[in-house]
C-alpha cells in the first residue's frame, strides 16, 4: 500500500479513550462504576459494558469522532426511542443527566440521550443504553424467519412514517460512486490490479444505476441498514436490536436481503418464509427483489471504501492484514465480475 493510502483517512481518534476516560465520562453522567469494564467486539465505534456502583450494567458508545454529525446521531436516537414507544423491539439509548461535578461534558437532544466532551479537533460522543443480552438467530428454522419478517414489517411501518432529514441515503451515488472515488483517489487499489478492478468496479455500477433507475417510484424509508445475523439478538421473546448506527433511507429490501444464504433455490424459500412474516403487518412490492444483486454490490465496494477510510485506526491493519495486497483486490475484481453476471439473472421470487 502506499504512503498515500496510509495516510488517507480519518483519524484514529480513540488515543484518548483509556478505561480512566471512560468510567469518567459516565461519572460525569452520574453513572458511576464500580471499577469493572469490558470492552465489547465493535470495529466502528468504541463499546463497553460497565458495571456501577448501584447494581446496575449499562453500554456506553462511543462514537467514532468525525464520521457522524449531532444531527445524524440524534435522528438515530429519535428512530429507536420511537420503535421502542411502538414496542418493537429495539434497545433505545438512554436520557442522560449531567452530575453536579461534571466538567468538561455537555449534553445535546431533546430529550438529551447525547454527552460530548472535546479532545483534538473533533469531540468525542458517548451515548448509553441499559445492557441487553442475547443469541444468534437459528436461521435454518422457518419459524426464526417469519418471526425476523414479522420483526421488519413492524419495523419499516414505523419507519415509513416520516423520513430521515439527515442520515445518509442508501443508493448507487452515496455507497457506490462515492465509495469507488475514494478507493481511486487515496490509491488504495495496488497499480497492479487498479485497472482491472476499475474495469470490473464501473460495470457493475452501470449495472446498480440502471436497477435503481428502473425502480425510482418505489418508496424509500427509514431503515436499520445493516441487518444481518450478527446484528440480530434473539431471547426466548424473539428478535431484537441494540444498535441503530447505519441506519439510513432506502428501499424496504435492504433490510431483508442480507438475511439470506445458500444457492438460489434456498434463499427463494427463505425469502417465502420472511415476507410471509412480513406481509403480516405491511405490503411489499415484489418489484423491489429486483435490487438484491444491486445492493449486494453496494455493499461489496462501501466495505472495502469503509476499511480504507479506517486504516489509520491501529485495529483496522490489525483486524485486515490482507487489505492492500494484490491478491485482496484480484478477488475482487473476480466478485464483481460474478456481480455483473449475478445481476443479469431474474430476480428471486418470493
């Protein structure tokens, strides 16, 4: 990789984030520990569970500064405060309350469920919910899928409520085009193998325009935007989701695709299966299945745009060693190639 690329992106921001600072800030919020803390598996932001004082476990985010706005976080706040006052289950972050000898904390929302404290050019933003623990979902059992369905047609009613004023969009310009510039730009795609994943990278857009273009009538919602398995926690009572952080405006699909595996034959039954849950609480216009492969591709290029836009972070080498090398992006470049084909089937059918 080049110096270029190293030095791309942005910055590692979490220096200052030691155990101390953290059970400081929850001090700050009245929350204060006992002094045990575990630092919970999250690439993107930095969350803990913090045991206090008073019996109690809560999870502290905090946000990877620079990447969200107040705005942008506190619309994700407003999304699961009003899911979970619709009861559908989603863990909504708490309203916070500054302590008598809170210094350098202020809090930001109505009501406030955001603190901030300042450190090197972008603050830091901590928000906290209570602990809530769960499984995997058993997605090989239909019943797990109707329940997932059910689960999103509850979800995206609400969701179709009102819409998103600032969180992203989920479409070809933001998780494609701009994704691809950013790779190019910070030389990250080795010279070897920049051609012809640029090659392969600008087929399978055209391709992604064209599906979208196709279906601009279909309407666009508020959305979890990363609902796959490991995202899911699942207790006797069924599904339900701690984290809200990419959620975005798109087509109701994005979040059913990413719940499907196997040859077509098998995601066509569980895609039977999830909007037969689905169907239960809201419509879904078959049309939309059309944008699976599209949005497949998305996701491919964003995610190698998100590991580069991260590479200053020390856990993202750590965690990608492989990011950066010719072999990583021959692969890719083959995936797209099978994109491109992939969105040339017919679609799937529920």
């Amino acid at each position: 990789m080049t110096a270029a690329a190293i030095s791309h992106g942005l910055p590692a921001g979490y220096a200052a984030l030691d155990p101390d600072r953290v059970l400081r800030t929850l001090d700050g919020l009245g929350l204060r520990g006992d002094g045990r803390l575990l630092q919970l598996n999250s690439y993107e932001n930095r969350v803990f569970q913090v045991f206090l004082e008073s019996g109690d476990v809560v999870v502290p985010k905090f946000y990877r500064p620079g990447r969200w706005t107040d705005a942008q976080i506190l619309e994700e706040h407003a999304f699961a405060r009003e899911l979970a006052d619709d009861d559908v289950p989603v863990v909504a972050p708490c309203t916070l309350v500054l302590a008598a000898d809170a210094v350098d904390l202020d809090l930001v929302g109505e009501p406030p469920t955001l603190a901030r404290w300042q450190a090197g050019a972008n603050p830091h933003r901590v928000a906290v919910s209570p602990r809530h623990a769960g499984r995997a979902p058993e997605l090989e059992h239909a019943s797990a899928l109707q329940w997932l369905g059910r689960f999103l047609g509850r979800l995206h009613t609400v969701g179709a409520r009102r819409p998103f004023l600032h969180r992203r969009s989920m479409d070809p310009a933001t998780f494609g085009h701009a994704a691809r510039q950013r790779l190019l730009d910070g030389d990250f795609v080795p010279d070897t193998e920049r051609a012809l994943w640029t090659r392969g990278c600008d087929a399978a857009l055209a391709l992604v325009d064209h599906a979208f273009s196709q279906l601009s009538g279909v309407p666009r919602l508020r959305l979890h935007g990363d609902f796959h398995p490991g995202n899911i926690m699942w207790r006797d009572e069924g599904p339900h989701v701690v984290d809200l952080d990419d959620a975005c405006t798109g087509p109701a699909v994005q979040d059913l695709w990413m719940l499907l595996s196997g040859d077509a034959e098998t995601m066509r039954r569980q895609l039977a299966q999830i909007l037969s849950g689905y169907r239960v609480f809201r419509p879904f216009d078959d049309r939309e299945l059309a944008l699976i492969e599209p949005l497949r591709t998305l996701r491919m290029i964003h995610h190698s745009a998100w590991i580069a836009e991260r590479w200053t972070d020390p856990a993202f080498p750590a965690a990608f060693p492989w990011f950066g090398s010719a072999a990583y992006w021959s692969q890719q470049a083959t995936q797209l190639r099978e994109q491109v084909q992939a969105m040339g089937e017919p679609p799937l059918l529920g």
